[in-house]
C-alpha cells in the first residue's frame, strides 16, 4: 500500500479534483494540436508541411451548458480539466504553460465529437490551479 498523502499541502486541491472528476465518470480527451516547426518563416511560405499530433488528457468530465434560445443557436459545453494532467502534457511537449497548449489546439475530441475552443478559465487554490475549464462549441462538419 502506498502513502498518497501529499506532502505539500497545496497538492490537495489538485488532488480533490482528481478524484472528483474520476468518481463522477471522468473520461480522457484528446486535444489536436500543431507541433512547432524549427523555422517559423519557412512554414508560413508554405515550403513546410504543418504536422498535427494527438494530446490525451484526462481525468475529464464535460457538460452541456444551459442553453440560452436563439434562431440557429448553436450548444454551448463545459470540459472540466485536470490540471496535473494538463501540466503532465505542458511538460512533454517542452511548452512554457497551459495557455500556450490550449493556443496551440485546433480541436478537442471527446466520445469520437469535435469541439472548438472559446474560452478557457483557471481555478487556484492556495496560488496552484487545480481545474481548467474549456468553453466548447460543436465544431461543424466540413463538406467536400
């Protein structure tokens, strides 16, 4: 048996919130996301193929927002976000922060649907952020 006990006491909140999002049915997303090139000029010419790479995060949990009634309104969802698993990707892809992975994603797949991003909040507890919350949209399907 081991001791998961934290010994920081600001891992807590980000704890709670792991096992939170477990118990409620937490599943895994994956963000698509552009890998960086080595020479920036030469990709926005077009001389270099834009590669795409797939990003699993989880614990996750998403919800549909209540919807407000609007002619061709779409729906609007909320993905509650582990934050450790968040900083576990910020880490292997070698990125300064969370912000500048969720600038880098194109989309987010969750039970095989799209989602654009349009917002993304952080909650903290005592300085360290535990959640994200992503403000989603049903991405549209693209006809040939």
């Amino acid at each position: 048996m081991s001791d998961t006990s934290p010994c920081n006491p600001t891992a807590a909140a980000q704890m709670l919130a792991n096992a939170l999002l477990r118990s409620v049915g937490g599943t895994t997303a994956q963000l698509r996301v552009t890998t960086s090139s080595s020479d920036p000029s030469m990709s926005e010419i077009g001389l270099l193929a834009s590669t795409f790479s797939e990003v699993v995060i989880g614990p996750v949990v998403m919800r549909k927002l209540r919807p407000t009634w609007k002619e061709g309104g779409e729906s609007k969802w909320e993905l509650l976000v582990s934050a450790t698993s968040v900083a576990q990707q910020v880490g292997a892809l070698d990125l300064e922060s969370a912000q500048a992975l969720f600038a880098m994603t194109l989309a987010v797949t969750v039970a095989g649907q799209e989602y654009l991003i349009e917002s993304i909040a952080a909650n903290e507890a005592f300085g360290q952020v535990y959640l994200y919350r992503l403000l989603l949209r049903e991405a549209e399907a693209q006809g040939v």
